[in-house]
C-alpha cells in the first residue's frame, strides 16, 4: 500500500484534527453496539439493586419483597419480566414467580387469642407464636424458622418457599430475616448476603470481574455482552467469557487456542504419528528407513508396524520370532507434521507480536524522558502529545495484530468451520485476510520505528517531520484495524450463520474503561430506610466472617463474594478528558 495515499490529506491539517479523525472511526464503528459500563463495588451494590426494584415496584404496584421475588425469578431482566407481563398478564405471572395477589396475614386465627393447632409439629401454641404467610398457611415460629434455615443450608435462600403441601408461594423476606435473626444471626446476615448477590449471580447483565487476587467488583453492561471492559482496578477482560480481552477472536477460537497452547496437543500428536515406545525401555523411537524391523538404543529390535519385540534376523516374508501384516503409515505420519508445522506458524508469529508489545510498552518511560528534554528546549512547538498518542495507538494495534493469528488459525483450519466452505472459498477468503493482516502489520512495525527515534536529539523540522509522520501512521492504523474487523464480521464470520462465533467489536480508543456506580441514599416511597441500613450493614457484616461460603444454585466459586476486609481498587478510573480517554484506553493488559 502506498503511503503516499494516507499522508497527503493529514499534511494540511494540525494534529488534533488527525486525531478527531481517529475518534470518529471509532463512533463510526461501535455506532451499532454501544455499551455503558459500570462498576459495582460493596458498596454500590445496594444501590444497583434498589434501583431495579425500584423500577418494578412502581412499574407493578407491587411491594418490595414481591419486586425482588418477581425480578430473582426472572434473573434480574426488567425487559423479560415486562415481556412476560404483557403477554401472561398480572396473575399468571405472579403465580408462576411464587408471589401471592392475596394477602391474608390478617387471618381468624392470627387475631384469636385462643392457641393453634401447627399442622407441622402437631403441636398447640399461643397466637403470637405463630406466623402467617401471604399465602394464608399459618405455622408456628419455631417451625418456620427451622425451615428457613434447612433452605438456607441447602443453598435455597433466594427463593424460600412456604412449607405447606403444594404451595409454591415464596415466604416473605422480611419474616425469614426476622425469624432467622433471633437464633442464628450469622444464617440470618448469610441470607442477606445471598439476596444482595443474587443481583450479580443470577444477573446476564452483570458479571465478577475475573481478576486475581479478587478486587471485589462486578461489572455491569447495559448493551451487547459481546464487549471487551476494563474494571476499576486495571483488569481487562471480554464480558462475554471472563478471559482476557482476545477480539478479534471470538470466545469459542480463543478456548480452543489457550488449551492448545496449554496441552501442546500438535506435539503430542506428531510424535504419537512418528515414534513408537520400545516394548522394552518404552522410550519413543523413529523410524529413519523403510525397513520396518527396527531397533532401539537400548538394543532391542522390534517390528514398527505393530510395536512387538522380534529377534534380529527377517526375510521378505517374515521378521524372526514375529510375523503381522505390512502397512505404511506415511500418510498419516505426514499429516500430523503438517498439523503441526501450520500451528507452529501461527502460535510464533502470535507470541512475536505479544512479546513487541511486553517490549512496546518500555519505550513509555523513555519517551516521556524524551519529551521532557525537548520541552525544555526553546522550540516554538510545545504540544508532544502526539507521540504520547502513537505509542498507544500501537500498543492497541499491537493486541488486536497478535489476536489475529490465532483467529486464522481456526477460521482456515480443519477444526471449526471445515463443513461452511469450499476450498476454493475458503482459499480465497484466506487471501483476502492475509492481505489485510500483512497491511496492518507493516504499518505497525513502521509505526513502531518512528516512534523508537531519538527525537530529543532532533532539530525542531526533523521533529515536525516526525511528528507528522506518527499521526498519520497512527490514522493510517486505526483504519487498517477498523477494516480488518469489518472484513472478519462481514466477509468471513457472517455468511457462516454461527451464533457462538461473535466478537467484540473494534474500538478505536481501545477497550472500555467502566465507571463507578454512584451510591445512593433514598430511602422514600415503598423502600424501608430501616431495612436498607439494616441491609447494608449485613453485607459489611456477613463479609467479615471466615465461614465457608455456602453455593446457592448455579452460584460461582468464593471468589466471586465481596471481600471482607477487601483493599480498595488498585487503580481508580480517572476523569476521562478529551485526550486522556484515548491514553488511558489503550495500556497493554
């Protein structure tokens, strides 16, 4: 590609406009699937919560309880919850969430002064002992309470329901708590615990961020799962899977390759196809000649087509003290080195690229030495943001050139879309791709030179020179990356109509940094301000203790828990200014 053709039109323009240039390929691209980002810390996760519950309460005209038993069964989508309301109606979705239209606390037996009969223990206590449901059963308190903590223990606190025989009611929370409380406070604050993360844990729009040691937060994306997000404390990572931010491969390519590369399968398989063990040290042994009675260091001959041990001496009939059929297994045997020779290819070529980068990002220390000694010279120019720019611009061009390998690797492989093309297409495709991926990477590397310069050594026009060359090499970049992920999106990935192959899509200031969630403090309308510091202080509480936490259904591992005593954030998102966004966007992971 001719340089010529990106640097005449930046030539008459100043810098900044080059790089207003940059931010409206990236509105351009994510145009389609714009993602707002949130960081929910300890904190703030009351906060989330009541705001959802507040949306329902009003939406429905339903009390607290009823909104969180409406939007846990539903795992926390308004949308699904809405939708179901329309086309069920009122009392069908209510019925099947567990919540009761009629309430019937104020029931005879509640108001009598006379006891009664519990139909669990069969046993008679005073009308104060006992608790009635919304769903009109009536048991005793201590009854009640032992199956509250039963369901608790088993891992069912998010939707305990009424003991009586096929009632599929949901027990008040605020009873569970109370009950609970008064002889096992610890089940009690693990119940509280269990309702406030079931907001994340059952929750498609939220999710942990994967980070080890755990920070304690959870990201919470309102768009397309399909985006890549950096948490508060530094951590990038792809929504949709939880590993490391790997576009433009999708989840399903970059699994496979990770264990690839963990297993050293492609080894395995070349050495299964080119050696046999002795049957005697069990050492492997290739073969390097077409007699197939071979023999190894250890002295013992044996027959390669069948790995038996056979004396020395054979004729064209026979091997002594042995005898099989004779077959070659070239074929097979040359295949796997294939195999291996193409992933070895790619898997060398993708490290090349990561270590640039481990490399890359060493020159940020230099540059701004650099820049620090040009700014104290007496130059007329006094603005060198530009290079600060160009050395993260190739850092995220960088990250998505070296992700690229592995998606070649399976998108023109045998592994996954064997069945979808033609050779020919898929021949041709491949070109096409390659084209592009050897586009961008020679822009990279040029990029990379320039900014490897010593420019504090040079004259003002030689700077200006260069600093022309570093914004549209810059430009030119983010526009080969734009158009590499257009072409896989449209050219290669979309006429194959495979749903689980999609990928985040390209962001030219890099991946998304998540904000805060604000907190919060309203305690007005149908909140209980008694309940929500009581809530809020049982988090705190609950996170302090060194139990073992208790799996609720289809929970994650412990790790995913708010910390007790856990550290503040590493790294605090800052105040995204106009140049900084694009700075602070593109650190390597």
């Amino acid at each position: 590609m001719d340089d010529e053709e990106y640097l005449s039109s930046a030539e008459e323009e100043e810098d900044c406009e080059a790089l207003d240039g940059i931010e409206s390929e990236d509105q351009r691209c994510t145009s389609t699937s714009l993602s707002s980002t949130k960081v929910i810390t300890r904190e703030s996760l009351l906060a989330a919560q009541l705001e959802d519950l507040r949306k329902v309460m009003d939406l429905l005209t339903v009390r607290e309880q009823h909104a969180r038993t409406l939007l846990i069964y539903h795992r926390w989508d308004i949308d699904r919850l809405l939708a179901a309301f329309v086309e069920k109606g009122k009392e069908k979705l209510f019925s099947e969430a567990g919540v009761t239209i009629v309430e019937c606390r104020n029931s005879a037996s509640s108001l009598s002064s006379s006891p009664v009969m519990c139909q669990i223990c069969m046993e008679e206590v005073q009308p104060n002992l006992v608790t009635t449901m919304d769903c009109g059963h009536c048991f005793c308190n201590d009854c009640w309470t032992e199956h509250f903590i039963i369901k608790i223990n088993d891992g069912q606190s998010k939707r305990v329901r009424c003991m009586a025989h096929k009632c599929n009611a949901i027990c008040d929370e605020d009873v569970v708590r109370k009950l609970v409380g008064r002889k096992h406070p610890n089940i009690a604050d693990r119940f509280e615990r269990f309702l406030l993360e079931s907001y994340i844990e059952d929750n498609k729009k939220v999710k942990w961020c994967p980070s080890v040691p755990h920070c304690g937060n959870a990201i919470r994306v309102d768009g397309d799962a399909y985006c890549e997000v950096e948490c508060t404390c530094g951590k990038q990572f792809c929504f949709n899977c939880s590993l490391e931010a790997h576009s433009p491969c999708s989840c399903r390519m970059w699994d496979l390759w990770i264990k690839k590369c963990e297993d050293e399968s492609e080894t395995v398989n070349w050495m299964s196809a080119n050696t046999k063990p002795c049957p005697k040290c069990h050492k492997p042994v290739e073969k390097n000649g077409g007699c197939n009675l071979v023999s190894c260091l250890c002295g013992q001959p044996f027959c390669w087509l069948c790995g038996g041990a056979t004396g020395r001496e054979h004729t064209w009939s026979s091997i002594a003290g042995h005898s099989c059929g004779r077959y070659k297994e070239e074929d097979k045997a040359k295949r796997a080195e294939t195999d291996l020779y193409r992933y070895m290819h790619y898997y060398n070529r993708f490290k090349g690229h990561m270590d640039s980068l481990k490399l890359e990002t060493k020159l940020r220390a230099s540059i701004q030495e650099k820049v620090s000694i040009v700014e104290s010279m007496n130059f007329a120019n006094k603005d060198y943001s530009w290079v600060i720019n160009g050395l993260y611009r190739l850092f995220r061009s960088r990250r998505v050139l070296s992700y690229s390998y592995p998606f070649a690797f399976y998108m023109f492989g045998d592994d996954l879309f064997n069945d979808d093309m033609t050779e020919k297409t898929r021949e041709m495709k491949k070109n096409l791709f390659e084209d592009q991926q050897q586009q961008l990477e020679s822009h990279v590397e040029k990029l990379s030179g320039l900014l490897e310069e010593k420019f504090d050594e040079f004259t003002e026009e030689k700077i200006m020179e260069l600093r022309m060359h570093v914004i549209n090499f810059s430009v030119t970049v983010d526009r080969l990356c734009f158009k590499m992920y257009e072409c896989i999106e449209n050219d290669l990935l979309a006429p194959l109509q495979h749903a689980i192959h999609n990928i985040a899509p390209y962001k030219s200031k890099g991946i998304e940094k998540a904000s805060e969630l604000p907190i919060f403090q309203d305690t007005s309308a149908s909140l209980k301000s008694t309940k929500t510091h009581r809530t809020d202080r049982s988090l705190l509480q609950a996170s302090t203790t060194n139990e073992k936490r208790e799996s609720d259904s289809s929970q994650p591992s412990s790790s995913g828990q708010f910390p007790a005593s856990s550290p503040s954030p590493r790294k605090r998102a800052r105040k995204d200014g106009r140049r900084d966004t694009l700075i602070d966007l593109n650190l390597p992971a």
